[in-house]
C-alpha cells in the first residue's frame, strides 16, 4: 500500500479557504452580513483564521477558553483578541443556562455548586450526584444566574456561525463537510473532474436559498427528534415548511420528501385522516401507496383499492408497482371481488450439498465452479451496476444545471429523480444507438481512462479487468442496450436484485442466484428473472445445503 501523505498542522484551514472559493459563484446572492463576514475573515493573521475555523467547525457557538487547546497557534491569546476586535467573538458574557449544561463537567457543576452555596452538600450534592439531579437543585435554589457569573471570565461566545449557509452553498447539502477535503488531500478518494460553476449552480434566487436551509433545519430535527415528537409538534413542523416550490435545484421534491416523512411519524401516532390529507399532496413514491394503507386502516378499503389500481395501471416507478400488487389481492378479498394474479414464473433451479465451508455461502459455490473447470466471479450487484456505469460514464457526469455541487460527488444530484433521464435524453439515445450498433469499445475507454475514479455504479475492486474481458467476449450490444434501457427506467430500483454469481460456461455467460438453507428469491431478484428468462438468457437459482457426517 502506498504511503499516506502527511497533513500540514494547519490543514483545516486550506481546506476553509478551499470551501469560501467555492462560494465565489453565489456571492450575488450573499447578504450584506455574510458578505462583511467574509471580508473581515480576509483581514485576519495566520493565526486568528485558524482559532476562527477550529471554532466555526465545532458544534455551538458557546466554548471555554481554558478548553482551547491547538498546538499549531503560537500566541491562543493574541489569535483571541484579533478575533475580539474583529466581532468575530465576544468574552466575559454570562453563558444561557441552557449552554452551562455542555460547558461543564460534573466535577465543576459540584465545585461550583458548592462554593456558591455551602449548604448544598447536605441538600444533594453527593458525590454520586448527577447532572440531571444537580440541575434539579440549581433550579430549585435559583442558582443559575451565579453559576454563569461564576464561569464568566472563561466563556467564550461566537457572534456569528454561517456554517449552515456556507456548507449549502459550496456542498448543496447538509451531511457532507471539511472531512471530504482530507479524504482528497490524501489521495483516499480520487473524484471525476467534472464542472462546478456559477452557470450550472444549484440555486439562482436568495429565496431557493433560505427554502434550503429551513427544509435542512427542519429535516434534521425531524431526523433526530421524530419518532418522540408529539402530534402538536408535528403539525407545527408542517405548518414550517414553505409552500410548494416552482423553482430547480430539487428543492420542490425535497419538500415533499420532508411532509411525507411527517405524515408518516403522524401515521404512527394513529392520525391517519391527517397523514392521508397530506399524502394527497405529494406527487412523488410512497405517498400513493401510504395512501392506500392509511385509507384500508381506516376501513375504506373500496378507496384504498382504487388507489392501488390507478397505480398498477400507471405506476411511478417499480418499488411503488411492487407494493400495490402485493396490496391488491388483500384489497379485493375485503370488498368480496376476484383478483387476477400474474401467473408466477418456473425459474430454473439446483440442489447442491457441499462439505461444511468457512467462508460465505457464495464463495462455496464459487469454489464448485471453479472445481468443475469453470470460471466464475460472486459480484452481485456490482456486474450490472458497472456496466451501467462504464457504459454511460461521461454522461452521468456531464454538466447539467444543479447536477454537481462540489468536486465531491460519487454521482450527479438528480441520479435517482425522474428528471434525470429527460435532462440528458439526447446524449442517451445517441449513447444507446452506438452501443446497439455494437461499439462496446466505449465500455473498454471508460475502463481505462476513468480506472479508480469514485463513481456511485463502479465497485473497481469487483469490476476487474477479467470481469470485463468475459463481458466483451460474451455480451453484445443488443441486450447491453437492452439493459440500459431496463435500468434507466428506474435507476435506483433496477441498481439491485441481480443474481451472486457470474459464471463463464463455453456457451456464455450464465448468472446463478446462491440460496442457503430457508432463503427466498425477493421480489426485485424474480423481476430479474422474468427479464432473463423474455430473453433466453442463462439463469438459475443454485441451492445449497451442507452435508453432514452422519
């Protein structure tokens, strides 16, 4: 393995200056105090920027100076006065009551405690106290007010935390931070070099950027907090979030996401009337089926049917499809109707009894093959995914507005919304009609030239070169192209349920599905199944089972 290069002491802050750069194509759209922020951080010491980013990438806003500890400042005391001077910080304050809970230890709340009120010790203060109780005492006492006098001179607050807004900006959401920097810089992750500027940027109104960042605010509370949020709390988080949304940048389907989670934490606490208002709202998956499920709870299962026909007859995609069918016959059966079942599929089968093996159940069946002269390959998922993939690198990652918001993506932000297929439709056909024609050559450039670029489709480990040569040899572009077009229906639908194992026969390709013991084919391995058995292709379901010594 090859070494890891060494990060600078103060690599935090190359990476901070890296981010505001990024930030140049939106500087329209900044605020006079976002602005002033910015320039006042140019005006900085060496010093000064590094103890502002140590804070800003710290949770909160208020800190201890006797905690601040960074070995790579020279003078923490003249870095804190700059920033004093600057406005970026103020000291001597009296902490909230509410930030004294996380600035102290139990060991200080006792001291502290104790040495404000000596008559403490005997009322609780023990010492197995802890800070729920002691918090109950301060209250009691009314001692939170010389508490934070007491930690005053070592309080430390920070005027202004645009982190929210500058994370939005530079990575276009809220889970992706600094950390990506150090992944690159040390050569862990090597990323497509794809545009990034203000002519494909997400967002082109001060409005789309202030929905964002509330639907982020309201989106992570509801993700730490839903599942004990009363009902009031609920609607109150409903009530927050903007009106529907006629602008790009996914805002308008992350909208609908957000209410149709809430509607499901509403479902859970028996509002069903409610939740299923809401559902009637959204036009994205699952709100057509929660729809169904709200109205069979709620005995209005004539309802409930009709809403799953509609689906059946046009669904909005194949997860969606699966869930209907599956309600159908439950459906019919309440309202005393028949319900015509598809006929299920034979899919071809095998019973193999191997020795008791240590590994993977897949790996076992591997070595079979293997014994009996075969070449075979447990990919799973990664042999479809990478010919996705390879066949259409360049144009997952070519510019489209709002697609790449950072240099840090494994894939483009609209690779899983219907729009992503219309947004490069003529690229597509173009790209379908040479593959059809038999130009797999595309596949063997992509390989080549992209080897160890992170992309969302390409597992690179199991994707090999081997992998790639049976490929060539045993695919042709007819059903390459066949696929495709299967997949790009719905990306992320049809990105899982292929079978374990590819095995080279000297009539093929074959793809088996391993079952151990008790395991069942799922209903996205048998829609596979169906497709390959519409067009003869060689698969089967291998089940295994381990020999004993008896």
């Amino acid at each position: 393995m090859a070494d890891v290069p060494s990060l600078a002491p103060d690599y935090y802050l190359g990476n901070f200056l890296s981010l505001l750069g990024g930030l140049d194509r939106y500087r329209d759209l900044l605020s006079d105090s976002e602005l002033g922020f910015l320039a006042r951080f140019d005006q900085l010491g060496h010093d000064a920027r590094c103890l502002l980013v140590r804070l800003l990438l710290r949770k909160g806003q208020w800190f201890r100076i006797s905690k601040l500890h960074y070995p790579e400042l020279d003078d923490l005391p003249s870095a804190l006065n700059e920033l004093r001077l600057a406005g970026f910080i103020e000291t001597g304050l009296a902490a909230p009551h509410s930030e004294l809970n996380s600035l102290l230890t139990l060991a200080e709340w006792r001291t502290a405690l104790v040495s404000e009120d000596p008559k403490a010790a005997p009322l609780g203060v023990s010492k197995g106290a802890t800070k729920t109780q002691l918090a109950a005492l301060i209250e009691q006492k009314g001692l939170w007010s010389s508490l934070a006098e007491y930690w005053r001179s070592d309080c430390l607050w920070l005027r202004d935390d645009p982190m929210a807004l500058f994370k939005l900006l530079y990575f276009g959401n809220s889970y992706q931070d600094l950390s990506e920097f150090v992944l690159g810089d040390m050569g862990l992750r090597r990323y497509e070099n794809y545009a990034v500027d203000k002519a494909l940027r997400r967002f082109d109104t001060r409005a789309d950027i202030d929905a964002a960042l509330l639907l982020n605010q309201l989106s992570e509370q509801l993700e730490l907090s839903g599942r004990i949020l009363e009902r009031d709390e609920l609607e109150l988080m409903l009530a927050r979030c903007p009106h529907p949304l006629a602008t790009g940048g996914g805002l308008e389907d992350k909208r609908q996401q957000l209410r149709g989670r809430i509607a499901r934490e509403l479902e859970r606490r028996g509002a069903d009337d409610l939740a299923l208002a809401i559902y009637g709202q959204l036009a994205q998956t699952p709100a057509r089926e929660r729809s169904a499920r709200c109205l069979e709870k709620l005995a209005r299962f004539e309802e409930a049917l009709a809403v799953v026909e509609a689906i059946i007859a046009n669904p909005w995609d194949e997860q969606e499809l699966a869930a209907a069918r599956r309600m159908g016959p439950r459906l019919a059966r309440q309202l005393g109707r028949p319900w015509l079942r598809a006929p299920a599929s034979t899919i071809p089968g095998q019973q193999l009894a191997l020795p008791p093996f240590e590994g993977k159940v897949e790996q076992a069946a591997v070595t079979w093959f293997e014994s009996r002269g075969l070449r075979a390959w447990h990919l799973e998922n990664a042999f479809v995914c990478g010919l996705f993939g390879l066949a259409l690198w360049d144009i997952i990652f070519m510019p489209v507005k709002g697609a790449f918001d950072n240099p840090f993506q494994s894939r483009p932000r609209d690779m899983y919304r219907p729009g992503f297929v219309a947004a490069r439709q003529v690229a597509l056909d173009e790209r379908l009609q040479r593959l059809r024609e038999g130009e797999l050559s595309i596949l063997t450039r992509h390989f080549e030239t992209k080897q160890g670029l992170v992309n969302d489709w390409v597992n690179w480990k199991l994707f090999d070169c081997e992998v790639l040569e049976a490929v060539l040899s045993h695919l042709d572009g007819a059903l390459l192209t066949d696929l495709l077009e299967r997949m790009l229906k719905d990306p992320q639908f049809y990105r899982s349920g292929w079978p374990d194992l590819l095995v080279l026969k000297q009539v093929g390709l074959a793809f088996v599905e391993i079952k151990g013991p008790g395991d069942r084919l799922q209903d996205s391995q048998r829609r596979w199944f169906d497709w390959f058995q519409a067009r003869q292709l060689d698969a089967s379901v291998l089940h295994i089972s381990w020999l004993t010594g008896d």
